[in-house]
C-alpha cells in the first residue's frame, strides 16, 4: 500500500475524532477537559444564527470527501465568519487537507495554533498530529504525542488504534515480520481484519498474510473491502487470476486502479485508460489513476484530456518543471504555442537558464511556430550543444530554408518514425521530381568530349 493510500486511510479514520493543540499533560488535560466541553457546547448553541455558513462548510466538507482538495481549499481561504466555532472547524479542514496533500508541516503549524488549545480540541486533532510527526520522521516526539492522545482518546477507538500502535511499532522495532505473523486472526473483528491487511500491504508481506489465510473460515470472503485488499494483494503476487477472482463485483476506485494495471502490462492501452478513467469518476484524486493515464493518454495521441490529466498532479514544488513540461508538451501537440511559450518562459526562470535538453527541443519548436527565430535559433543551438543531432540540423535547415516554420505549416503529412523502414520507402509511389536550375547543359559537355575524342584520334 502506497503513502497516498495510508494517509486517505488516516484521513477517514480522523474525520470522526478531530482538531488541535500544543502537546498537554494528562493531569492538565483532566483538570480542564469539564471547563472546555462547556464552553463549547454554548458555542454550539449560539450557532443557530449562522445557518448560512454552517451551509458552506458542509458543501466544503463534501468536497474534501469527494477529493476535490484544491476548490476546497479555495473556499475556506475565502470564507469569512464570527463565530468561534466554525473558525475551528474552517482551520482543521485546512489542516485535513493539508495533511492529505502531503504538506505536514502546515498541519502542524494550524493545529498548534491558539485556536486549537483547549482539551476537548486536542483529543479531536492529536492523532492529525501523531501522523504527520512521523511522516516528518520525527520518530520520538510521535512517540510521546501518541502516548498522551492514547490516555485521552482510547475510549473512543473500537480496535484499540491497532493501526497507529502498528505504524508507531513499525517505525521503532527491528523485527517488523512480528506485527504480521503474531496477528491471532480467528479472535479479531472484521475492522481488525483489514487493517491487518492493510499494514500487510504497507510492509510488502503478502506472502506471510497469504499463507496465514489457508484454511481460514469462508464467512471472511464476504466482505467486499477485505476481498479488495485480497485482490490487491494478489496483484502484487503476480498471480492476475487470482487478482480478478477477488474484485469481481466490487464497485471502488482500487479495483479500476488493479484492473487497469492488469491490462496494462499485457499492452492493452485503451482498455486499461478505460479502468484508470473509470477510478477517476469514483475517486475525482485517484492519484494513483492520473500517474497511470497521463503516459497513455499521450500514447493514445489524447491530448486535451492528457492536459486536463496533468493539471490533477499535486503541485508539489518538487514535482513543478515536471508537470509544467507535461503541460507544456500537451499544449504543442494541441497547437496551443502561446501557452506552451507562457510555461517554457516559466521553466526557463524555474531552472535559471539551464534547460534540459527535451526542454530546449520544445522551446526551439514552439519559437519557430511563433515565427520567433531568434528564439529558434538560441534554443536549437543549446539543443545542439547537448547532442542532439536534429537540433543541429534545424540551424542549417534554416540557413538554407529562411521560411522554414512556412514549410513546416504547410499541412504536408509527413511519416511517424515506425513507417520509416526501407520496405515502406519501397512501396511509395514515384515522387515528384525536384525542380533544379541547369547552369551547364549536359548535351554540351558531350558534344564536347566526341569532338575532343575525334581531333585526338
């Protein structure tokens, strides 16, 4: 199971016990947590006047379910409100989403804040916290959050948070097969069950789940998610039979995703496009089903829907000349050179001149179709100078051919690089005859070597 799947896991987990705090003591927390509760239940009561804005954070909640993070977020930056308690939840909705992007220093930065500093407010959020310390590799200090938010929130969790106790084992044992193998399976509930599964997945031991599961009772096959987690695990084992065997009749975004995979690797691109378009309509941030269907999507010469695809990439700062490329790619195949020129100038800034090789290509294209040559000729000679051999060429393509970008406009067909084979050339009909200026008539030169033939003979 991949970091994506855990955190959107976590995220449902968390959406039923949420918002935060700076770290408390037990004792603290037990002397404040009866001041706290009914200071917020008055605030609950004073809400009746804010109908209107109750409205909004239900719809944004539902877009932040739905995996619409990026018009979330928007809305709550714009939304404006006096009542305290709906300013809590506007912020740990930031937070959530914050979290599920990735980005959980700013998750940690809101659920820090004053406004989260009551008791009842910590025991909402700390698992948000507990989380995000460990996927910021800050092992001890998630160590000891979660020590105290397990003494506050245990009542609450109906396994016990075996799914954070594993994750917090995981991350501070050497021997990490234990959490797998000393699992009692016949004396678990189903939720225990899956997230068995689950952390079976995360630590790539299907083999181990899979041999644990002979002989187990046929009552453990009808739930549908346990079958899907089966599915995915034996996917992972190579074994598609199986795989499909366990999906069929399930209705999830996952099972699209596995699917998808299946057909993918036996080269079936527009079958498998079908399933990863088909996870995108169950799960809008399938992120999994975007990084799947952009190759295809160019493979399958679908360049606007590839554009669309790439701007559903997370805009990580690490990830921009990345995606800025994709989208910048996509916009030439789609004629679009005054937008692949906006983001070629954009990546040009990003990288301070130092373009890759791909990207110069681009750029020198892009200029030519814009009847940009010196633009053209700056951007094929850094092509040319990184060993690209068609780049150079362009250079004295142009010399000889001024209006070159004319004759490449000219709407001629010319061959995909496959039908470039010497049988094809073969089979081409005769090809119209170059016109060319005749300086010297050959008969001449004839007429000349007989007679010279003749005077010397």
């Amino acid at each position: 199971m991949n970091i994506q799947n855990i955190k959107i896991f976590i995220f449902i987990f968390i959406i039923f016990l949420s918002n935060a705090s700076n770290v408390y003591s037990e004792s603290l927390l037990e002397e404040e947590i009866n001041e706290d509760a009914a200071a917020e239940e008055l605030d609950k009561k004073n809400l009746s006047s804010y109908g209107q804005e109750l409205k909004i954070l239900i719809e944004i909640k539902t877009k932040i379910i739905n995996g619409n993070l990026s018009d979330a977020q928007q809305d709550l930056l714009k939304f404006k409100t006096r009542a305290r308690m709906l300013n809590v939840v506007r912020y740990k909705y930031l937070a959530i989403i914050h979290f599920i992007k990735g980005e959980y220093e700013s998750a940690l930065n809101i659920l820090r804040s004053s406004i989260f500093l009551s008791s009842v407010q910590y025991k909402k959020n700390c698992l948000i916290i507990v989380q995000s310390l460990m996927f910021l590799h800050r092992i001890e200090e998630a160590q000891k959050e979660f020590s105290i938010c397990y003494r506050n929130t245990h009542q609450y969790s109906i396994n016990d948070f075996l799914w954070v106790k594993s994750l917090i084992s995981f991350i501070s044992i050497e021997k990490k097969d234990s959490l797998i193998k000393d699992f009692d399976l016949n004396a678990s509930t189903d939720e225990e069950l899956k997230i068995w599964l689950k952390l079976g997945l995360y630590l790539n031991r299907e083999e181990i789940i899979v041999s644990a599961l002979e002989g187990v009772h046929d009552d453990f096959y009808k739930d549908k998610k346990i079958r899907e987690l089966l599915g995915f695990m034996y996917y992972r084992l190579k074994d598609k039979k199986m795989a499909q065997n366990f999906l069929d009749g399930i209705n999830s975004a996952n099972r699209e995703n596995i699917l998808g995979n299946i057909v993918l690797e036996d080269k079936k691109f527009e079958i498998a496009y079908g399933y990863f378009q088909l996870a995108l309509k169950k799960k809008i941030n399938s992120l999994n089903a975007v990084e799947r269907a952009v190759p295809l999507a160019w493979i399958l010469k679908k360049w606007e829907e590839g554009q669309l695809l790439t701007k559903k990439l997370p805009k990580k700062i690490e990830k921009r000349v990345e995606r800025l490329s994709l989208l910048t790619a996509f916009d030439v195949r789609r004629g679009n050179f005054k937008e692949a020129k906006e983001n070629l100038i954009k990546l040009e800034g990003i990288l301070n001149g130092s373009l890759p090789r791909e990207i110069n290509i681009l750029f020198a294209y892009t200029s030519l179709m814009l009847d940009d040559y010196d633009r053209f000729r700056k951007y094929s000679e850094m092509a040319c100078r990184q060993y690209d051999a068609l780049a150079c060429t362009n250079i004295l393509s142009y010399l000889l051919w001024p209006d070159l970008n004319k004759m490449i406009k000219g709407g001629k067909t010319s061959y995909e690089d496959s039908e470039i084979t010497m049988e094809n050339i073969k089979k081409t009909p005769e090809l119209d005859k170059l016109d060319e200026d005749v300086f010297i008539n050959q008969q001449d030169i004839e007429e000349l070597d007989n007679k010279l033939f003749q005077l010397k003979f």
